[in-house]
C-alpha cells in the first residue's frame, strides 16, 4: 500500500489544510493526517482531541484519509504507520526553504522516508491558523477558510477558552 503522512498542529484545520489532504488522497492509496501532540514549542490552543475531532470532521467525506494525534518525533510516526512518505504544503518560497531543512533532518533519521510537497492553491495561499484564531476573536466570517461542516465545532471550541 502507497501510504502517506501530512502532519501538523492543525490549529485549526483549515481549507489550505483540506486542499492538501484532498490532493494528496487522490496520489496515495491512504492519507493519515498526523496531528501533533506535542509540537516542539508551539502554543496550541486547543487541545488534541479537539484538533483531531475538527480535523476528522474536515475530510470525512475522504474515504481514504483517516486522523491520528502522535507524540513525538514525526519520522518515528510516519514509520509507525508503515507510511514512506512526508506530505506538505508550501504557500510561498518562505515556507519551501523552511521544509527544505526539515526534510534533511527527516532523511537524516530515516533515509527511507520521501518528502512530497504540494504547493497550495492560490486561492487557499494566505490563509493560516492564525488568521483563522484573528477571526474567530472579531466574530469574522469563517467562510472561505475552514471547512464549512467544521466551522461551528472550530467556533464552540475556541469560545471555550
């Protein structure tokens, strides 16, 4: 089986994030969305399982993606779940030098792991978390940036803090 990791914090999952996945589902049999528990020092706001559940609402019509949370090192995971393969996302020349690096440490801990990126649609290139949680805050329109079957579960989530 041709399997693939695409990890992150997801703090949300937004439709960059989706756009990626759905892309990605359609290149490898099975898509794990790897959700980091414990992501070297960024402030995640909502908890694992809350990020995993807005994650699993996201794609659930992708039959051949499916959502864990991991702790960490990313490689270990990845070999965990007898994937071969890293996916990201690049939105601008900023982000592919900063994966650049990452996928030499990647391949320096497991030389057998691929990295795949798949830059992002212009339409989804200027969305992030943090203009998701900058919304959220103002009580702005979610539409256009996260999945619309998860946008009520992201808003009653980050109410809660």
């Amino acid at each position: 089986m041709n399997r693939a990791v695409f990890a992150g914090t997801f703090n949300p999952f937004t439709l960059g994030h989706y756009d990626i996945v759905d892309r990605a589902s359609k290149l490898f049999d099975e898509v794990i969305i790897g959700v980091a528990d414990d992501s070297s020092g960024k402030d995640n706001l909502l908890s694992a399982v809350d990020r995993v559940d807005i994650a699993k609402i996201s794609v659930s019509e992708l039959k051949n993606v499916r959502v864990k949370s991991f702790c960490g090192f990313l490689v270990d995971f990845v070999k965990k779940e007898g994937a071969g393969v890293i996916v990201r996302g690049l939105r601008s020349a900023t982000d592919a030098e900063y994966e650049k690096g990452l996928c030499a440490v990647y391949k320096s801990q497991n030389s057998e792991i691929e990295c795949v990126y798949l830059f992002s649609e212009p339409k989804y290139g200027h969305i992030s978390g943090t203009i998701v949680r900058q919304l959220i805050r103002f009580d702005g329109s979610l539409d256009g940036y996260v999945c619309p079957t998860a946008s009520e579960k992201i808003r009653n989530c980050y109410r809660k803090l």
